[in-house]
C-alpha cells in the first residue's frame, strides 16, 4: 500500500484524541539482529511526539506486525481494525529513515506529492509510470487535512523524483518552474520539522500541556515535553533561543572565501555537521557549490548536503547530492545561511562552498 498528508477522521487514529500508544510485534522469524533497527524508529518517534509502543498482546485487536517476507517497503495509512502488517523488506528497508517513513503512514500520513494542492508545485509525467503503479501518484482530496502544514519538496515522506520511473533517466515527478530550484532536494534522511509537527497536531500531543511554551524563532511546544520547545534547524535551548553547541560558526565578508565541510571518519551511524554563515547585519549571503563528491547520488536520502537560505528554518531548503551543473549561486534572504552536511550510508562526503557577503 503506498499513499494528501494526514487523516482528519478519527477512526483511523490509534486514539481518538491525544498521546496514541501504539501495540506492535515482530512477525515470527523476523531476524533478531534487524529488530534493534525497528526499536530506533519506534523510539525516533517517541523522542519527538507524544506516541508511545509497546509490545502487543493477545488482547490486542488492533497492532502493528512488523513483517520481513516483504517484495518492500510499505504500510497501512492510519489504524486498522485488525492486526496489520508494516512491511520491511530484509535488508533494503533496514534503516532508521525508512522504518520511520512506514511508521509516519501508520500514524495516519500520506505522501506529500499526493496532497490536493500538488498540482501547484509538481507535475506527474504520467507516460513514464511502471504499469500497476499508477495509483502510488493519485491525489486523495477527501479525507485528509494539512493541517496548516506548507508542502515540503524535502519532506521524508515526499517521493524521490524518479520514483516507479520505466525510464531511470526520467523523472516522474517535476517541481514547477517557480520550484525548480527544489529538484533534487525531493525525499529526506530524517524527518524535517513539519514532518515531526504534522504528527503532532493529527494527535494534539501538546492539548495535555497545562501552557504552551514562548518559543523562539519558529519553535513550538516539543510534542514529547511539554517543557520544552521543538526547535527548527540552526536553533536549541529551552526556548530556541541560541545556536546548537557543536555547529560551526563562519563569519562572511564581502571578499569570497572557500567553506569546506566534510565528513571522513568511519561511518557507524547517522551523521550530520551544521555550518552557519554569518554576514554583517543588512547583508545577504551568496553561496555556489564548488565541489561535491567523491561520489554522485541520484537521490540525497543517504547522502547529501543541504543549503537553507531562508532566516525561518522550519522547512528544508535546497539539497545536493552531486556536483550541479550549472552551479547556480544561491542568495540567502538575510545575513545568515545553514550548511547541513549528512549522510546514512558508508560514503566519505567532502563539500566545498564558495561564498560572499553582498
């Protein structure tokens, strides 16, 4: 089953209103050394909303089987009045980012290019869809809400462009020429903010705080904490209120200057560096890509670097995986930009940016 973004009835939500506890289960001989991935996903979620799992028991009408015998990757939208299966395709599927991906259909979600709206930002080339596949690409207008929620090209559950594609070196997916920019930047390696807030308002995780937080620059109450704010990329504290202690600080000047960032060591999990470019106040920032490699992706879900030019961070901005050609300078629309470097996958990625104050 493969799914416009969330459901709004609430017969299909694991609770009518509030904190959902979720029960799930392994189907048998589900490997054990794939279950601890599983248990990140679960716990991915549970650090950002207010869900809950736990193991299911016979009681339990309605729960998640977790299913390796899989073709791959796939979920039911929402509860189901039955046991229903959350299929994982050993060892494809085996990454905490897309264990989440399915988990966020279970929870209620669509994809975002079938939202009702998307006709104002992508184009399906309908001539280059795999044959049964048609129905991965259809709008679901009732049903559903946003939410309040912008469409995101970057989402984690936004299709990549070349998804069910007959011809590989086609996309089926298009941005709009106003969107353009946001080409590559379709798919996601974790879940963005709107990704995490959507959830949270499908299951009004933050109703049960007794006061909803004063948070800065674009956070909200943390779905899971009702102490604390959820912040976007670039901010932290309490009240997202100051800059993350490990990202780095680089001052821009009006004379071009050579950024490089770069990840080298050995992989063992999920990694990501954060650059803020800082000008003097009244400046804008442009930045070109002058390097990205040593290796070229199709899709940037493993690897890539993102470059978020807007001063509000909530949504995901402009993503490389490859070195583009052209490379196209990009303006911020203040004195700061956000270099996000990440990858999820055994690859060295070295990127170097050139920019300027203007």
């Amino acid at each position: 089953m493969r799914r416009r973004q969330g459901l709004s009835s609430m017969a299909s939500m694991w609770t009518p209103s509030g904190a959902p506890i979720i029960p799930y289960t392994f189907a048998p001989g589900f490997p054990a050394q794939y279950q601890q991935v599983v248990r990140d996903a679960m716990t991915f979620w549970e650090q950002r909303t207010c869900a809950k799992y736990r193991l299911a028991t016979a009681a339990d009408t309605s729960a998640i089987v977790y299913n390796h015998n899989a073709n791959g990757c796939s979920s039911a939208v929402g509860r189901r009045n039955q046991r229903q299966q959350l299929n994982l395709a050993i060892p494809g599927c085996m990454t905490v980012t897309i264990v989440a991906h399915e988990l966020s259909h279970a929870f209620g979600t669509l994809h975002v290019q079938s939202r009702a709206d998307r006709e104002q930002y992508v184009q399906i080339d309908t001539t280059n869809i795999q044959k049964g596949m048609e129905h991965n690409f259809k709008m679901e207008p009732n049903g559903y809400s946003t939410y309040g929620i912008p469409y995101e090209f970057g989402s984690m559950q936004h299709y990549f462009p070349y998804a069910f594609a007959i011809n590989q070196q086609r996309p089926t997916i298009y941005a709009r020429p106003a969107y353009q920019k946001f080409q590559g930047s379709m798919d996601g390696p974790r879940a963005t903010f709107w990704d995490t807030v959507l959830i949270n308002k499908m299951y009004k995780c933050t109703d049960k705080c007794p006061r909803q937080m004063s948070c800065q620059n674009g956070g909200v109450t943390d779905g899971a904490n009702c102490n604390k704010c959820f912040c976007p990329r670039g901010w932290t504290g309490t009240n997202c209120e100051r800059r993350p202690s490990d990202a780095e600080i680089s001052n821009v000047a009006a004379s071009s200057q050579t950024v490089k960032v770069e990840m080298t060591n050995t992989f063992t999990a999920f990694q990501e560096k954060l650059v803020i470019l800082q000008a003097p106040a009244g400046k804008r920032i442009e930045a070109t890509i002058k390097s990205f490699g040593p290796y070229r992706f199709t899709m940037c879900r493993s690897v890539g670097l993102e470059v978020i030019p807007t001063q509000d961070t909530r949504t995901s901005g402009i993503r490389f995986c490859a070195m583009p050609n052209p490379s196209t300078p990009i303006v911020s629309d203040g004195n700061t930009m956000l270099l996000w470097l990440y990858r999820d996958a055994n690859y060295p990625v070295t990127a170097e940016v050139s920019v300027r104050a203007v």
